[in-house]
C-alpha cells in the first residue's frame, strides 16, 4: 500500500494548491471539500480532482482563471492538467438555482501522473 499512500500524498498536495490558488472575484468555495478520484490502465494513473464554486461571475470567466492557472500538479509540472466545468440543471433543464444572483459551478482538473508501474489503481 506504500505506493498508493504516496501518490495519495501527491494528489493532497496539489488539492492544498488547488485551495491556495486565489479564487476569481465574486467566488467562493461550494458546499463539499475537494474530492479527488484515480483510475487507470495499463499503469497509466489519472486523476480528476472535483470541485465547487459559487460564484456571481460568468462561467467562462471561472473556467478560464483555472485554465490560465499554472498549478503545480503531481509530478511537478505547472498547468498540466484539463480544466472542465459544468453547472446542475434541474428536471426542465433550467438551473436550479435559476433566481439567484450566484452560480453554482463544478470544476473537474483531470491530469495524468507517472507512477513507475506501482499504484494497483493504475491497472
């Protein structure tokens, strides 16, 4: 389980700069905590590290202060990682926060990390 532990701890790290990185203005962090899956194959790893925003600014303004963002992700690399966001919808199809002044958004930071063939997750 070492391995795993360790590349836990590498995707904790980068979940810590996710928080320190400076929100974009009118945001704050949504209702759950960071949440950060990894799946892969044939020793590939990749990650997606979720999160939610509320936010009175536009969408796209949110999605690209993320992707112009040069956080370093597990292995060292600055900004090498997809940034994807989507907001809920409810049953209709409008947003079902459709009266409110903020938006509810969830980014996806979805990347890839070397593992040297060891973090069973990767298989």
């Amino acid at each position: 389980m070492a391995p795993v532990w360790i590349n836990d701890h590498r995707l904790a790290r980068m979940v810590d700069r996710i928080q320190e990185y400076p929100l974009p203005p009118g945001t704050d962090f949504g209702y759950f905590a960071l949440q950060v899956e990894v799946s892969g194959d044939s020793g590939d790893c990749w990650y997606t590290i979720r999160f939610e925003l509320s936010t009175d600014r536009p969408i796209q303004e949110v999605l690209n202060h993320y992707r112009q963002a040069k956080i370093e992700d597990p292995d060292g690399d600055l900004g090498d990682y997809e940034v994807v966001g989507w907001t809920p919808f409810d049953e209709p199809g409008t947003r079902v926060d459709g009266t409110s002044a903020t938006n509810s958004v969830i980014i996806d930071l979805d990347g890839m990390y070397d593992d040297t063939w060891t973090d069973m997750r990767c298989w």
